[in-house]
C-alpha cells in the first residue's frame, strides 16, 4: 500500500537527517489524515490507495500552481522549495499514463459507449476516471477527450 511505503520512506528520511523530504513526507501524511477525517462523514468509503493517490495529485497540483506564480513573480528560491516538494511526492504516485496511452483508453472508453460529440463528454470523463484515475491527470485527459469527441 502507498500509505506503508509513505511510513517507511518518512523513517528512511529521518534516519537519514534529509529534512527537506521529512517535511513534505509530514505535510503528505497530514493531507492524507485530512482527507481520511472527511471519508468518515461519506456512507460509501473509497479504495485507500485512491484516496491516497487523489490527495497526492491534488497536492502536485498545488505546487505546480504555486512554482508558476512564483516565478511570475520573482521569486524563485520559492518556486525551487516547491519544485523540491512536487519531487518527493511523485515519489509516491503510481506510473502515469502516457499521452499515447491516454488516447488508447480514450478511444475503448469511446467505443464502448458508443459516445461521440461533445454531449458525451461527462459519460466518457466518468468512465475514463473510474478506470483509470490512479494512473492518469484528468486535467490533461480532459483536453484530449474534447479533441477526441470534436
């Protein structure tokens, strides 16, 4: 489970004395026990390790978002601590799909819906994230299902 490989790697680190990883691997854990507290409210529970892997891509996320307005704004001994942070949680992500791989799944989603046009977006997003949200940035996957169905 990523949530054991988190652990270990946040013992590995202070062993190690590395506080930069300690700290994201703390702020990681944090994120994780948030979300786990929000889970307890909902009556259908999710798979831990796509709960796991959902709070680490909405982290990277976060980072990259923030790496780009420090940048815009100069600051760049910030966006380095960020970029540091977004390295240490890709750690933790599962293999990404490719964007050749994500046209793939894009089309066998399509074909097995029968979708085309624009109106079937929604059916082929929520498809496309049932099968394969652990392993893809739906952001990216978004522009490709508009062109896809377009």
């Amino acid at each position: 489970m990523i949530r054991d490989d988190i652990k270990a790697a946040q013992i590995a680190a202070m062993k190690a004395g590395d506080k930069e990883s300690r700290n994201a691997i703390s702020l990681i854990q944090s994120a994780i026990k948030n979300r786990d507290i929000e889970e307890r409210t909902k009556t259908t529970t999710t798979d831990d390790d796509a709960l796991v892997v959902e709070v680490l891509q909405k982290m990277v996320k976060q980072r990259r978002e923030s790496i780009e307005m420090y940048v815009k704004g100069g600051r760049q001994e910030l966006a380095d601590a960020e970029a540091a942070e977004v390295a240490v949680i890709e750690r933790f992500l599962p293999a990404q799909m490719s964007e050749d791989e994500t046209k793939a799944a894009i089309e066998s989603i399509k074909a097995d819906l029968g979708a085309s046009g624009m109106k079937n977006m929604g059916r082929v997003m929520a498809e496309l994230k049932a099968r394969h949200a652990s392993s893809l940035d739906m952001s990216k996957a978004s522009g490709l299902v508009k062109a896809a169905l377009s």
